[in-house]
C-alpha cells in the first residue's frame, strides 16, 4: 500500500538536520561521556513545586477528558498574560491551548493556508517549520536573512516573496540564532503584511528570554490584531518541555474554527497538565526570570571565551538559549565541524546547515550544561577551530 504523499514528503527532500544530535545519542548509549550542546533542553527538570501542583491536580481527578479549546482557568491567565506583556486586550475566546508549540503551529498554518497555498518562512529557522508547512498542505518558500546583516530579516526581500503567498512565520527572539528582530524589522513586516494580506504567523516560545532590550509582539503593531496568530508555550519559559503545553493567540473567529481542529486531532490537553500549568503561570514573572538567568549568565560567559577567537564570529545573541557561531573562517562547513567536533572531542552541536541554507557554514550552541562543564566545551571548540583551518 501507498502511504499519502502528505505524509512522505513532510521532509522533503532534504534532510531535518538532527543528525548530529541522534549520532551524539547513540554515543551516549555506548557510554562515551558526550557534553550535549545540541538540543534546546534546560539542564533542570520541571520544578518539583509544579510537579506537585500537577499531581494533585492528577489526584483530585483531573484524568478524564478536559475541554477541548483548554479549560477556561488557564485560558483566562494566558489571556492576562499577554494582555500585561503585550499591551494588547487578549479575552479567553483569543486562547487556544495546545499540546506544546509545535502543535499550535501546526494549527496556525491550517488557519491560514488553503492546500497548495504558499507560506513563507525566515531562513535560518526552526527546523520543524518547512515540515509542519508540508504537513498543512501548503508550499514552504523560505527568505534568507542574511548573517552580514546579524540576520535581521530584509524588508525589500520579504515584500519580494509576499505577492502569491497566504502567509508569513517569523521567530524573534530566533532560534538558531538568537537574534531578537528589532522594532524596525518587525514594523516593516507588519506593513507587509498589511499590504500583502498576509497571515503572520509569530513564533514567541523565547519571549521570556531577553538579554538585551525588550520583547516585541507584532500583533501590538497598527494593522496587526486581526492577522496575526502568536504561538506560546510553557516548555521554555518554565521548563515543562516535556509536558507539552502550549497556546495559540489570535481572532476570536479563527480560535472558534481551530477548537473543531483540536476536536478531530488532539481532542485538547490532559486536565491534570493544564491545571499544572495555570499553577506555574500564577509563579509570576520572578519565577520565569529565575528559570531564564542561567542562559543569561552562560550567553555572557560565551560571549568572554568566543570573542577572543580570531576563527570564530559570533552572531549577536540577545535572547533565547542559543549562540550561533560563524566558522566560515576554518573552510569547515557546519556539518564537517559538527562531524569532527563530536568524533574528536565528544562535545555535540547542531550544524547551521539544518536550520536552512542562510545558516551554512556556522553552527548552533545550545547553552544547556553548567556552566563548568560549558566553559571547558567552549575553550576546547574554539581550540578546535583554529587547529582545523583548512
């Protein structure tokens, strides 16, 4: 039997450029001491006080079958949520829980797309998004932003793509690269989108990891209220990665027809997680900033060993859990390096080549071990780089 080409083509033609991480995990399994730097992972597990909340929510029977758009609780704290951080009035009927991100992302583009339809993306991205695109049935166009310009995205390249496209997913601040877009970027996307009727599809999982200046929702832009769709998510900001619990902001009218989505795939979200996460959510902002500093404190600690590097250029990191480092210099493409990183030294990074061809010739450092561990890592990949320049 034939399987749906929906299916067999969710990757494309390319590859989903894990495989650095599943080399560096089969290594593991073999008992070689790998220091992973590949996978956006907290280093802690989930705070056992929210753990607990989650039980007892388990054990007061919180087990059965919860609503399907997300009980109304956490909808309505989601929705103070971005109403206090974002400046723009968010009711429950904007909400939809979802399981994790990356389901939401995938709700966001059968909003917004038709079968066939185009739906852009920034280049480096994310290394789901091309698939969930395919998945949604539409045709994934990438833009590149380019690393002489720290990769903030190009007006004038985007408003070149937006002519017969449906839709446009932006991640700011960016993973790989930890990039933040600035106010400028992102106001000339909002007017592209406008001009272009465009869906904007708006990637803020790391929005609580901000190094440098400040988080910008576009859907607080002029014109952005009503074509935006804001994906969110508890694993980032509270390290709940594993128990998959996110959220889709948007129009009340497109909420309405994903909750039928989310009844005919997911059927929503285990009641004793949600309760879990309106618990953890109620922590506040001094809870979120307690699970972001030691990604602060390890970016600055990178920054110290890096810039010393005349191999080695760092892209500006002013968020998420991220550095993205140019070894163009060494004459290694990022998979060589990865590669021989791993092979050699035992220290696991994602090649640039997975998050998208803008990204070649640089690699992705997830700053997720302590910060010993990071900083012997680090001095060793830089000793690496230049006694491997070609």
């Amino acid at each position: 039997m034939q399987i749906s080409n929906r299916i067999e083509n969710i990757l494309g033609k390319g590859s989903d450029g894990w495989g650095a991480f599943y080399k560096a995990r089969r290594m593991i399994r073999d008992g070689i001491d790998v220091t992973e730097l590949s996978i956006g992972e907290h280093d802690i597990t989930t705070d056992p006080i929210i753990l607990n909340a989650m039980d007892q929510a388990a054990r007061a029977g919180h087990t059965g079958y919860a609503a399907i758009p997300g009980i109304h609780d956490l909808r309505a704290e989601v929705a103070r949520r971005v109403t206090k951080n974002t400046g723009v009035k968010t009711n429950v009927g904007n909400v939809l829980i979802t399981p994790g991100g990356q389901s939401a992302l995938f709700a966001a583009h059968m909003a917004s797309c038709n079968p066939g339809d185009t739906a852009l993306f920034i280049d480096p991205y994310y290394v789901t998004y091309p698939g969930t695109i395919r998945a949604a049935s539409a045709i994934p166009k990438s833009i590149k932003a380019k690393a002489e310009n720290n990769f903030q995205p190009s007006a004038q390249d985007i408003a070149a793509s937006a002519g017969n496209a449906k839709s446009l997913l932006i991640n700011s601040p960016n993973n790989p690269t930890g990039v933040v877009y600035s106010r400028e970027t992102l106001t000339d996307i909002a007017k592209i989108s406008v001009d272009e009727d465009l869906w904007l599809i708006s990637d803020e999982v790391y929005d609580t990891q901000i190094w440098e200046g400040s988080h910008l929702s576009p859907r607080s832009l002029a014109g952005m209220e009503e074509r935006t769709l804001v994906v969110g998510s508890m694993s980032k900001s509270h390290a709940m990665t594993g128990s998959r619990i996110g959220w889709l902001i948007g129009p009340e009218a497109a909420i309405s027809h994903l909750e039928n989505l989310s009844t005919h795939t997911t059927y929503g979200v285990a009641g004793f997680i949600q309760q879990a996460a309106l618990f953890a959510l109620k922590l506040g902002d001094a809870f979120e900033a307690s699970i972001a500093e030691p990604f602060r404190r390890r970016r600055d600690l990178a920054i110290s060993i890096i810039e010393k590097s005349n191999v080695i250029n760092l892209i500006p990191s002013r968020g998420a859990m991220y550095v993205m480092l140019d070894i163009r210099a060494t004459g290694l493409s990022g998979d060589e390096f990865a590669d021989r990183l791993l092979t050699q030294h035992h220290i696991a990074l994602l090649p640039g080549e997975g998050f998208g061809d803008a990204a070649k010739g640089h690699v992705r450092v997830a700053l997720t071990v302590d910060d010993a561990r990071l900083e012997t890592a680090l001095q060793t990949l830089v000793d690496f780089a230049e006694a491997n320049i070609k």
